[in-house]
C-alpha cells in the first residue's frame, strides 16, 4: 500500500511541475519565445510517462504495492530528485519549462543552484527521480531498458539545450 501512496504522490508532483510549466510556455510564447528542439522534448515526455508505467506495471506484477514497506533508498534517492527539481524551478522561475522556450529578452542564470550547476534539472531533478522510482518500484526491466534510452535522449536535450543557450546574453540573476 505504501508504494501504491508513493506513485500518487509522485505522479501529483510531476503533474504540478507541468502545470508550471504550461503556464510558464504559454506566458513565453506571448513574449515571443521559441521552442529549440521540439522532438526530442515530445521523445523525452513519451519515455518519461513510459518509465512512469512501466515501473507501476512491474511493481503491480512483483506484488510490490502489497508489501508491507517501501524501499527506503529507492524513497531517499526520488527525494533527492524532487529537492533538486525544486531548486531548478527556483532558480529558473518564470522560464523554467519542460521545452527549450529561449524568449528574445532571455538572460542565463547564474544564481542560486545554477551558480554551482549548469543543468541541475536533469543532473539533480530528473536522473534520481526516475532512479528512485525504479527502485521503490523494483522495476528491474524499467531500469534496464527504459533508464539507458532516457539517458541517450537526455543527452540529445542537453546539447540542443547547449546550442540554444549560446545565442544568449550570460548572467540573469
């Protein structure tokens, strides 16, 4: 029952964050903000929601959200995550999206959590979210499969990321 609590909550917060992030797009868009990198953002969305469902799928399949407990590290490791998305979407603020949005007006942050981090969003939000899921859930074959391909697109995101950024002027504090 525990990991069947865990899942709700996580999917509640992951829905807030792209309720931010909606909000956030559209206001951009108004502004004159451009997407960079579209697909890779679509690819990233669909295989997020697959690692979401996957490892509810094999935690329902193991007998998992009947066990008695939660895995501990698996919890501590997705807290992780959360802390470290938070800490991004403050940082970022008003631009923070699940897209590459670059307004006209843009300015890179150098403050708070980004002053130590360049993309602290995937390196402290994303990768020990879906970690930590997979190990509440003991979705071994989630982890296998699903982890690495996300990391070969979150790699693609990062460099798109990258090349949308230079054209920016540095230091939005």
């Amino acid at each position: 029952m525990a990991v069947l609590i865990f899942f709700a909550v996580a999917i509640a917060a992951r829905l807030g964050t792209l309720a931010w992030s909606k909000r956030n797009e559209a206001r951009l868009r108004r502004d004159g903000a451009v997407e960079h990198g579209a697909g890779v953002s679509r690819l990233l969305a669909i295989w997020h929601t697959a690692i979401y469902l996957g490892a509810l799928l094999e935690a329902y399949l193991r007998g998992v959200f009947s066990a008695p407990g939660i895995s501990i590290l698996g919890l501590a490791v997705y807290l992780v995550g959360l802390i470290g998305l938070v800490l991004a979407i403050r940082g970022l603020g008003s631009v923070w999206t699940v897209k590459i949005m670059i307004a006209p007006d843009h300015r890179r942050v150098s403050s708070g959590i980004y002053r130590w981090m360049r993309h602290p969003n995937y390196v402290l939000g994303i990768v020990p979210e879906l970690v930590g899921l997979v190990i509440v859930a003991h979705a071994f074959w989630t982890a296998v499969i699903g982890l690495p391909v996300y990391a070969v697109l979150l790699v693609l995101r990062i460099r798109q990321e990258e090349r949308a950024m230079r054209a920016i002027k540095p230091d939005r504090s």
